[in-house]
C-alpha cells in the first residue's frame, strides 16, 4: 500500500489524509504542534463546493455539527446602511451543503478526529525541516532529529509552508494584500439581530467590517483594516488597546452599530494580521512531493474560498494517487485538474479585497458605491459566481 507522509495538521491536512485513506492509499499526519489548534485563528465560512468535498470523504455530518450557524446569504450596505447588494439564497441548494460559518479552531477539531475515527494515524510535535528523495521513496525529516519514510509526501502546512521552501527554493513569497485583518466575537448587544443565516459586510468611508448575529445573540465579526505590511514584531509593539482605539476611529462616521459591536470586544481580538494571497507557483509538485491548500495557492479571505479550495484540492491528490502507481503521473495531473479554477480564484478575492480599504475622497467612495451595486446586480441576475460554488469534483471518474 502506498504510504504518504502529510505534513500539517490544520484542516486541509486532515481532509487530505481521509480522501487519501478513501482512496486505498495509507496516509499518516505530521503536525508540528504539541496538540491540536484549539484556539487558532476566528472563524470562517464554508460554502457548498467545499461542503459537498467533505461529505465525499465521509466528514460532512461531523461540520455541520461543530458549525455556529448557517450562513446562506451576504447583504453588502455602505458606511451609511444603504443597500448594496444582496447576495445568496441557498434554497435550491440540498440543505446539508448549504454555507455554514464554523469557528477554526472547531472545524480542525472535527475534520482531525473524523479522520482519525476513519483509520488515519497523526503524529503530534512533527516540525518538519527538510526532506530526501530517491526513485522509489521519500524521507521526511524533523526537528527532533526523527524521520519518517513513504512514496510520497504532502504539503498542507499552510502560505508560510516549509514543505514548499524545499521543494521550490525560488517560488515566489506571499503578496500583502494591503490589508490588516481583526476580528472576533462580541456578547449578546442591544442590537437588532442581522436577518436570518445572514452576513451584513460594511463597506466603510475608511474601512471594511462584517458581522453576524449568531442564534444566542453573540456576535461574530471581523474588519480589514488598510494599511503599510508591518512584522509581528511591529504589530505587538503597537499594543492591543491601541489598536482597538485605531480601528474604533476608522469606523467613527460609519453605521453605530460596528462601534457599538467593536467597544464590546475584548482588546485581544485588535492584534491584527497581515493579509496575504498566493497568487501563482511555478510548480506545485515536484518528483514525489506536491503542495496543498494555501501551501499550493493562498487565497484572500475576501473570496471566501480557502478551506472550500483545499478540500477539493484533497480530492483530486487522492484521486490522481489512486489511479496510478506512477506518483510524478498522478500529482502532475493533480495540478492540471486544479491549477486554472484556483488562480481565478485568487484573482476573484484580490478583486474584492481591493475593493475594501476605504478612500478619504468623497466622489470616490459615491463611485464605489455605484459599482458595488451595479455589480451586486448582475451577479444577482446572472448567477455569474455560481462557477465558484456549484462546482463538484467527480471523485468516483478517473482523472489518469
């Protein structure tokens, strides 16, 4: 049986490892934390491509049960409340793949023991640091000078991937976006509750927010922020209450409840972090190593698609790995299945997130507002993202 060593612990890996196991491969996950992630990272959503990935791999019944809420539609309003746009209305979506909004930390809880219940092993403390080939295996090695032996091995640890920084020495960085994302979840407020399964974003005068009030009356809620890149170090310098007083002035002339909303939020939740995307790699394999998820292609959060594009990501690995012994055959046809879909991708979310760091300009943000509605309107009569969502990998046809 073909062993393949998957490096990373988050969601992707995970997912990758039970559509591996599905596939009759043997899997076994290598994570460098001592434990699982609990308490990395906000939250995210899950649209119904990624949702139909995990239901394929037998995970989908676990993440509806971890999710905090559904999410089926999006209302874009400018710093005013007015209407931009209204976007979603799942119903002729089957319910169980209908968007969910799921806290991180709660979904790598979910898709790491659904795997785990299906056979797949994880190995904890595992930091990576480099690996050997040779024409029949691969050996993967770690920091605590231990290493680990198969046919092929996986990188699905993250934009900052360490897998990728040996395989691909001159693969180009992650881009900053020009955006700082905050966010968090605030308690139950004296404030009308967003309309039922739905995501109210703010295109501010100065900056972006979005929010939604979950069933007990919480709210979750995250803005990008523009800005110069800074380093951690330059962000933590900075002070957590500082930054909550910065981001409470940028939203100072837009609707009163993000203030109402922030002002509610513990300081922690203003440390921000650099937005960065992956636009293109000059490869995303090589002999019998290829790369996962953001360690393949990081996309904007703005495009809402990260998760959702690493579980199909998963799918098509196992399905190129299960169709022939030939590994540089199988990941080769891995990366022509996915390549186009995910770079459009990653052009979609730019184009969103460019969309969101504000403007001092007044006859700017009238005609932003302008093509944010014109926009909103033809995607709403058109159906012009419905190549996003209602995409399907065909996991039982062959792809070799």
């Amino acid at each position: 049986m073909t062993k393949v060593l998957v490096v990373g612990g988050g969601v992707g890996g995970p997912v990758a490892a039970a559509a591996l196991h599905r596939a009759g491969l043997e899997p076994v996950i290598y994570e460098a934390h001592s434990g699982p992630g609990d308490g990395l990272g906000a939250f995210l959503t899950l649209a119904p491509n990624g949702l139909a990935a995990l239901k394929t791999v037998g995970l989908l019944e676990r993440v509806r049960a971890a999710a905090s809420f559904a999410t089926t539609r999006i209302e874009f309003v400018n710093g005013s409340g007015r209407r931009l746009g209204l976007l979603g209305g799942e119903e002729k979506v089957p319910a169980e793949l209908r968007s969910v909004t799921v806290n991180r930390a709660a979904l790598q809880r979910a898709v790491t023991e659904g795997a785990a219940e299906q056979g797949v092993r994880l190995e904890y403390g595992k930091r990576f640091t480099s690996y050997a080939e040779s024409d029949s295996a691969v050996i993967a090695e770690f920091a605590d000078g231990t290493t680990a032996s198969g046919q092929v091995l996986v990188g699905a640890d993250g934009i900052h991937s360490a897998v990728r920084g040996v395989m691909s020495p001159d693969a180009p960085d992650p881009r900053y976006i020009g955006l700082l994302g905050i966010g968090g979840y605030s308690p139950a407020l004296d404030l009308p509750p967003t309309p039922e399964e739905t995501t109210r974003m703010v295109f501010g005068k100065r900056a972006f927010f979005g929010y939604q009030t979950a069933p007990s009356g919480e709210v979750f809620w995250f803005a990008n922020l523009g800005n110069s890149e800074l380093s951690r170090e330059e962000i933590a310098s900075y002070g957590d209450a500082a930054w909550k007083e910065r981001a409470l002035e940028l939203f100072r002339d837009d609707l009163p409840e993000i203030t109402t909303i922030m002002e509610a939020a513990d300081p922690s939740d203003f440390r921000p972090q650099g937005i960065h995307d992956l636009a293109s790699l000059p490869r995303w394999h090589r002999g019998r190593v290829a790369l996962l998820g953001d360690a393949a292609h990081a996309v904007s959060p703005s495009s809402g698609q990260g998760a959702s594009m690493a579980f199909e990501d998963a799918l098509e690995l196992a399905r190129g790995l299960r169709d022939t012994d030939k590994v540089p055959t199988a990941l080769a046809a891995y990366e022509n299945a996915r390549r186009d879909r995910v770079e459009r991708i990653v052009a979609v979310g730019r184009k969103r997130g460019a969309q969101k760091a504000g403007s001092s300009n007044p006859a700017a943000l009238k005609l932003r507002d302008l093509s944010m509605r014109v926009a909103f309107s033809l995607i709403r009569r058109f159906g012009s993202q419905r190549w996003i969502t209602e995409y399907r990998v065909e996991f039982e046809n062959s792809l070799v």
